[in-house]
RNA sequence: GGGCCCGUGGCGCAGAAUGGACAGCGCACCGGCCUUCUAAGUCGGGGGUCGCGGGUUCGAAUCCCGCCGGGCCCGCCA
C-alpha cells in the first residue's frame, strides 16, 4: 500500500485557512457540482449577510478581497477568487501545478488511493446473505449480498478491521418443510441429473411440500413435530436437517462467490441455543427485570419481553420470547445472537474450517465440536444487512441489547427494500397479474428469479456480443469476459440505486449493457488499458503541462474527488454515492477520450495525458474493487 | 387502528446528510460522428406544475404541517 492521498483536503484545507485568517471563523465550504464555479465554493456570505445587515453580495466581496491579500502571500494550490452573483466566493486552483499534484498522489497512493483511516483501530462486524438453508438464492437475495459485500470492502478499505458473517438459520419452519418432504413424502435426497442441490430442495422440495400442506391439513400436525423433533439433537431429523442445510450452503456459497462476496465465520442459529447463549442472555435479561413471566391472558405461559420503555414499539404490545412451550422464538434468539456479536456474553461459539473463498482464506462455521481458534472478540459495530420487513424485529434485538447494558447505537440495521418481479416477468412465468405493476417474489410458492439464471441470461446476450466483436478470440476467453460483464451488469444493477427503494426486477430490462451500467464503467476502463498497452513507454514523470483541455480537467476533477467519495459513503452508509461517482467518472473519461488523443500526440502531451490515464485506472479500479463489479482488461 | 418507506420528463433514476448558482443522467424517439488509442462510445434535438395544498426562508425537489396515491410491518412463524 502507498501513501495516503492528500491532494483535495489540503486544497480544503487551505481554503478553510485562508478563510479562518480572513475572519471567518467556520467557513462553509463545498465542491461546486458544475466545474465552472471553480474547484471549492464558499457560502458562509448568506448566513453572514443578516447578522450583519448587508447583503450577501456585499459579505462576499468584503471576504474575497481579504482573501485576496491572503493569498498572494501564500503560494499555495488555489489560484484565484471570485464573487459571484447572489454572494458565492468561487475558488480556482492553478490547474497545471494542481494536475501534477493529483496524479502524483495518485500514482504514488496506487491501490491505497482513496482508502482512509477513518476506521483504524475499529473492528466491525458485517453479516449478509443469511438465506435459509432450503433454497437457491433469488435476486433479492443477491442485492443483499452485492450490499452486503460492497458495505464489508467499503469499510475495509476506509480502515476498519472487518469481519464478514453469514447466519445460517438452520432451524425451524422451512426447515422442518424440506426433512418433511425427504422423510415422509418421497422426496430423495439425490437432486435429479444436472441440478444442483440448492435448485432441487428450493424448486422441487420446498414449493412442492408446501403445496401438499395447503392440500392436506392433516400433513400440518405432523410438520409442527418435526420442528420440534429438529430442536432434538440427538434425533434423526436433527442430522437430517444438518446434512441438508450444509449441502444446500454448499451450492448457495458457489452464487454468492458468483457475485463476488466472501465471508470469514458462518453462525448456525441451532447452535446459538447449543452453546449457551441464549441461556445466559436470558438470566440477564430476567436480572435486569427486562422480561417477564405473563400469568394470564392471550400470552399465559409465555415469557415476554418489557417494550414499554420504547416509544413506538411500546404502541404494539410486548414480545413473546420463550414460547408457552417452553421453546424460544427467533427473536429470542436473534438478540442472543446479537448479544454475542457485540461482545457482551461470555459464552462463546466453538467453530470448524468449512471451507475456502475463492481467494483462499478460510470460512468458519461453527460447531460444538469445533477444533479451530476463533475468537471475534470485542467489536466496536455490528451492521445487519437485513431487507426492510424486518425492521420491527431487528427494532427490538436493538432495543432489548440497550436493556442489557449495551450501546444500542453499536448494533445497525442495514435495511434495503425488496426485489420484485414486474408484471411482464410474472406473466412470463405463468402467473395472472391482474392489474398490478409488480408482483413480490414468494419461495414456497416458486415464485422468483433465480441469480444464476439472470448472470446466465446476461452472460449468454454478452457472449454474442462480444464473439461478433472478437472474432478473433477463443471460446474460452470469450466465455471469462462474458461472465464478468454479465456479473458486473448485475451487481452495479444492484448497488447503484436507493437502498430505499423497491426494484422492479424485469429480464428484459437486466439484459440492457448500454448507458448507466455495470458495463459502460467497464468499457471505459478497458478502453484505457487498450491505451497504456499500446503505449511503449513504461515510467514517465509526471510533467506539468501548461494548456490542459477542458476535458482532461474534468477528468482530473473527477480523480481528485475520490477520496472524499470514500468517505461520504462510509459515513452515510450510502453505496449510491459510490456507484453514481463510478459513473461519472467513466463519463468523464469517455469524453476525455473522445477528444484528447493520446498516442498520436507530441511526446509531452502523449507522456502527461498516459500519466492521467494511468491515474483514471487506479481510481476507476479502486472503485470497482469496492463495488463489486469485476475488472476486464479488454472486453 | 398504529408504525415505517416511496412518489422528480413516456419509462427507469440522481440530486435530499450540511436549503443556494440554470433540476441532472440513462432508456426510448429524431439527427450527426468509426482510413485516427475498442462506436458496449460520443455530440446535438424535442420532452419536467420535482404527487397535491399550506408554512418557514433573501432563497425549498431538499426543512415543517396536512392531504392524496403506492408498498411494507404489527403471529406462542422464521
């Protein structure tokens, strides 16, 4: 790792320097969007205007001309200054020295540009994916892995120590469906020729089982044993369910590894009873007067949790968390879970090697046999990536952590609406829409989209596409290219818009590889490759360069702002800032292409402009690494 | 009934943390640009009462209140 980048915050710096000895003491300052008012805009002149009873206009021209003294005794990065009508103060920088600054930082910093330490000496913990072990996952699934993943790089590469968790949630319902459908219905544990395991208990198991439960009530009773049976785990159908769930996570990893992701420790929820957790969370929990044991009523038997010190929850009545029964609901064992993440029990979980990540580092799962020294240990944050309907539950695991003594600011719920299937796509699959715009996806009743049937659609459109291209290239690296490009059209897919917002998931519509895609950021940096490969030269200094055409400007602006992206994004837990800056970024070099010739230049603009798109590269590649969409050289 | 989220050109979105400079972009549509580093690109054109109504402000897509439309959550399920 090189240097750190410095380039933009010392501009910033500067800037608020100059500003402070100018007599402001707490200068507003922000990146103009438009590049034609400057590099670094003031706006402290507004709110000045009324404390001082004049106008804007007025402020500001006092302020720029003090300025102004300022900074001719300086020398520093910012050129000039100038008021601008209603009472902006624009800054602009010396564009040749501020160049020759940027790609050297740049240059210098390689992959490291644009990391921060923000994080340094904080260790977080970030699960996703958590999909049940009975199925293969759909494209609401992937947008959380592609979040999920993308938020573990984010905070990796702004210098958190990261650690990435799946939960395994092995037990229960859509379990007890699966052992139900092998163990009495005649379902075979062998999925058939050519399918994969997680495609068969999903596809075949999961919706066909739950189809005979709508048929056959009496097949319910016998379900509702298997649950508990399951809880056993001395039972058959413990061991059962054991097999299933590893085979099933098994394919699953293949899709998420598909996509990009990695993970550290996998945590079976059976085993957050098995080792104790819930247990000791549970006496705390009763010593804090933090539950209560209902004696009448709806709820007799139960033991619930006090939410009536929480100003919304309170509204809707406290949580069961050990069942009449005497078993204990997933919450209870969500917030033991939680519990755990944060550090404050100390029981802790045992685990075993389960396997390896594309890249070689181990995956972890836990076991009460578990031969493997692990310890999380104590972590500053816990960040659930977890889909909206969950926010009620994912509200108390908050709320009852704050019960037990925690910070309940550590535990963050990363929350993203669903994907679903436009009316177009169900029709496709055979359903009646009515007039709805959408339709959600639903797994026990088949209705969703498989990724790795959307990867291979895509895949399969981007293989022609490229053959006819390449003529000249074999199957083979048609075929890497393609899955690349199709991965990153839809993983950008993914992380580009509003965590927020419902994603109306249509085929048509993911085949699309032109404009603001996964893609378009590719090409881009793949036409840049094209470039240094053709270029003899290797090393050249960095050498100023006096007429700089508005495009290479804009490039360089587009560079320089990757660092304060970063952090944005970090802070405000927004991927969008992110994917949107990838895209102007490609912009701007596509433009800078377009117009600025490089290989047929005079040696000094050939040798400057090779330096600036060598730093696009590091930036644009940087930036993908963290989003997710895969680099391709040539495409 | 209570709580949360969304509503920006025909369609899909950005802009919303810190209110500010003409509301940007993609798709689709129309018209240009490949003997020059990959045209998966690029340039130009038409197209918008920023859901509606109030309020705060010198200034609101952005903040506050009310309403309308759409979605989600409120189980001794997970």
């Amino acid at each position: 790792m090189g240097k750190r980048s410095l380039t933009v915050k010392k501009l910033l710096a500067e800037l608020t320097e100059i500003l402070r000895e100018a007599g402001l003491p707490d200068p507003k300052l922000e990146i103009p969007k438009s590049p034609e008012h400057g590099e670094a805009s003031c706006t402290s002149a507004f709110e000045l205007a009324k404390k001082l009873r004049k106008s804007p206009m007025e402020v500001a021209q006092d302020l720029a001309s003090k300025a102004k003294s300022l900074l001719e005794k300086r020398k520093g990065l910012v050129k000039s200054i100038e008021v601008v009508e209603p009472g902006f103060i624009n800054f602009r920088v010396d564009w040749p020295s501020y160049a020759v600054r940027i790609i050297e930082d740049v240059l210098n910093s390689a992959e490291a540009y644009g990391a921060s330490d923000m994080g340094k000496g904080r260790r977080i913990l970030v699960e996703h994916t958590s999909v049940n072990p009975n199925k293969a996952l759909h494209v609401g699934h992937a947008r959380n892995v592609c979040l999920g993943s993308a938020l573990a790089r984010l905070y990796e590469f702004a210098g958190f120590d990261v650690i990435v968790a799946n939960y395994i949630d092995d037990s229960g319902s859509q379990m007890a469906d699966i052992i139900l459908g092998i163990k009495h219905l005649g379902y075979s544990k062998e999925p058939p020729e050519g399918m994969r395991f997680d495609e068969y208990c999903g596809d075949r198991i999961y919706v066909g089982v739950n189809r005979l439960l709508e048929q056959k009530p009496e097949l319910s009773e016998k379900k509702r044993l298997l649950i508990k049976e399951i809880e056993d785990r001395s039972s058959e159908s413990f061991r059962l369910s054991r097999e299933v769930a590893l085979m099933v996570l098994k394919e699953q990893l293949k899709t998420c590894w598909r996509l990009g992701a990695s993970y550290d420790i996998m945590n079976r929820e059976s085993d957050v009873v098995a080792f104790g957790l819930w247990e000791e969370v549970f006496s705390r929990l009763k010593q804090k007067n933090a539950c209560y044991l209902a004696t009448s009523g709806p709820k007799a038997g139960c033991w619930m949790l006090d939410l009536s010190g929480h100003k919304k929850l309170s509204k809707e009545g406290d949580e069961v968390l050990v069942k009449s029964d005497g078993t204990t609901t997933y919450v209870a064992r969500d917030i033991a879970y939680a519990a755990w993440k944060l550090g404050i029990v100390e029981k802790d979980f045992k685990y075993k090697l389960f396997g390896k990540n594309p890249d070689q580092s181990d995956i972890l799962i836990t076991d009460v046999d578990g031969d493997v020294d692990f310890k999380v240990g104590r972590v500053d944050a816990t960040i659930a990536v977890v889909d909206v309907r969950q926010r009620r539950p994912q509200e108390i695991v908050r709320y009852a952590l704050g019960l037990l003594g925690a910070d309940p600011s550590r535990y963050v719920h990363f929350a993203y609406e669903v994907v679903s299937l436009s009316a177009k796509e169900a029709e496709r699959m055979g359903l009646k829409v009515s007039d709805a715009e959408f339709v959600h996806m639903k797994g026990r009743e088949g209705i969703y989209v498989k990724v790795d049937s959307v990867i291979d659609s895509i895949k399969e459109k981007v293989i022609s596409e490229t053959a006819q291209r390449h003529p000249d290239w074999n199957p083979k690296k048609v075929e890497q290219v393609a899955e690349s490009v199709a991965v990153g059209a839809l993983v950008y897919a993914l992380v580009k818009g509003d965590a927020d917002k419902i994603i109306i998931f249509d085929r048509e519509e993911a085949l699309k590889i032109e404009g603001d895609t996964g893609p378009y950021l590719q090409y881009s940096y793949a036409r840049a490759c094209r470039i240094l490969e053709k270029a003899q030269t290797k090393q050249v200094k960095v050498v100023r360069r006096e007429n700089l055409e508005k495009q290479e400007i804009d490039l360089l602006r587009e560079v320089s702002l990757f660092p304060l992206v970063v952090e944005e994004s970090v802070k405000l837990m927004l991927l969008k800032k992110l994917a949107n800056y990838a895209y102007g970024l490609a912009s701007a070099f596509n433009n800078f292409y377009e117009s600025c010739p490089v290989l047929t230049e005079d040696e000094e603009t050939m040798n400057f402009r090779l330096n600036l798109v060598k730093a696009y590269l590091i930036t644009m590649g940087n930036c993908l690494r963290v989003l997710g969409v895969p680099i391709v050289q040539e495409m």
